[in-house]
C-alpha cells in the first residue's frame, strides 16, 4: 500500500500494489544503493487505486486480511481512523480479493 496525508481537509491518495520479488536482487550485502547500479529492484503491479472508488478516503493507516468468504475468497481490510480530530473520520474498508 502506498499513500498520501492529508489532515481531513482533502481526501488521501490511497494506492494497492502487488509485489514481485523473484527477480529482485536481495540487497542486504549492499551497503548504499546510491552507490551502484548492479542490482534488479522488484517489480510492482496496481490493484486498486481508491481514488477510483468515488468517495472519500481518510488517512488509511491499517491493512490486513480478514475471514474467508463462502465462495473461498479472501477478504482484505483497511482501516482509518479519525485521531480524535473531528475533521477526519474513521473508515473500515472490506474488499473481497479476485485472484
């Protein structure tokens, strides 16, 4: 998950990407990556951009899966909540995941 801040005063951008690691190269012996250029970043692929969705999103600050439907398929949760601030909202977000 990437995203933005905003302080409830304009919707957050809330991005969903699957990440692929087989081709990446495991980095823990180099000590800066700013310093070379050998090496293969994993890849990444756009499941779901919330801005698409329509509606607002707050500062989401959580993501898990959640129970199994009946039809075998996952759940995925996100969650928001309003700090206390009544310009933000709390928000609980459940997607079923279509692999």
């Amino acid at each position: 998950m990437e995203r933005s801040f905003s302080a409830g005063v304009a919707a957050c951008a809330i991005k969903v990407f699957i990440a692929d690691l087989n081709n990446a190269t495991y980095i823990k012996s180099i000590p800066s990556l700013l310093q070379t250029h050998a090496f293969k970043p994993a890849s990444k692929k756009l499941l779901l951009n919330m801005d698409s969705l329509g509606i607002y999103i707050d500062n989401i600050e959580g993501v898990t899966f959640g129970p199994t439907l009946p039809n075998g398929h996952r759940t995925l949760i996100f969650i928001a909540d309003n700090n206390f601030d009544k310009s933000e909202i709390t928000q609980l977000l459940l997607f079923e995941v279509m692999e």
